[in-house]
C-alpha cells in the first residue's frame, strides 16, 4: 500500500497521526498512553508496509518496539500472531496455489469469481511482505 502511494511526503507527515492498531488501549496496563501494540495482524501489517513504502523509516510509537529484541510467546497475544503469520508464509512459500484456497477462510467471494485469482495473488503477496519483516524474530510457546 505504502510503495505504491501516489504522495508519499504527505503520507511520511501524517502517518505518525494515523491509527491500525485493533486495541490501543492495550498499552494502558502497561502504563503507557494509547499506541500501537506492534504486534496485532494490523500492527503487522502496517508494519511492514512501512518497512517496504519508506525505506524503514516508520516513527510510529510501538508498545513493542523490536520484535526481535526477545523471543515472543505464540501462546501469548504478544506472539501469537506473528506466529501465524510466520506458519502461513511457510505454507504459501512451499505451496503458493494455496493462497486460492485461503483467500476463502475470512468470508465467502463469490460475489465476484472472475476476480478471485486477483484477490488471492493480493494476500499471497501481503502475508511475504509481511514474513520478511518477520525474518529473525523468534516466537515460541512460553517464550
């Protein structure tokens, strides 16, 4: 989404005032103000679009700021979705027509099914973009 934003100087202006996290509050038990956890698929994604769009340069304040810097429990919310997404990457890598059948799990498309083979191209190439911001970071049951 980054990558191909048609102005990207106002998009580096304002992203910082934007919001993907599913639950900001989250960082309240922390003690923190609102922000993003880091760590929820929209995180995620959010995440590595910026990591490809600008060139690492993503100022977003993160309740977990480095993914990499501890293993993350995948039983625990922290870990869990990267986890997954790290499963799914491994699945697609190793089978990519798999992304036509998966396209399906969210909901039904039938709506329009000349257009299914682009739709699963679409999240075949989101769930890469966001394995390789994954790369070395380590999640795990317990941590």
């Amino acid at each position: 989404m980054v990558a191909n934003c048609a102005d990207k100087l106002f998009l580096q202006k304002i992203v910082a005032n934007s919001m993907s996290c599913s639950s900001p509050a989250k960082a309240r038990y922390k003690k923190l103000s609102p922000r993003h956890c880091g760590y929820c698929v929209p995180c995620l994604i959010r995440r590595a679009s910026l990591e490809v769009g600008l060139d690492g340069d993503d100022e977003t304040l993160y309740t977990v700021e480095d993914l990499k810097g501890h293993i993350l429990a995948s039983d625990q919310p922290e870990g869990e979705h990267v986890r997954s997404f790290q499963l799914m990457a491994k699945r697609i890598r190793a089978k990519p027509d798999l992304a036509k059948i998966l396209v399906h799990k969210p909901g039904p498309l039938h709506d329009k099914p000349d257009e299914i083979p682009d739709y699963a191209d679409v999240f075949r190439r989101g769930v890469l973009e966001v394995a390789e911001l994954l790369k070395g970071v380590r999640a795990r049951p317990g941590g």
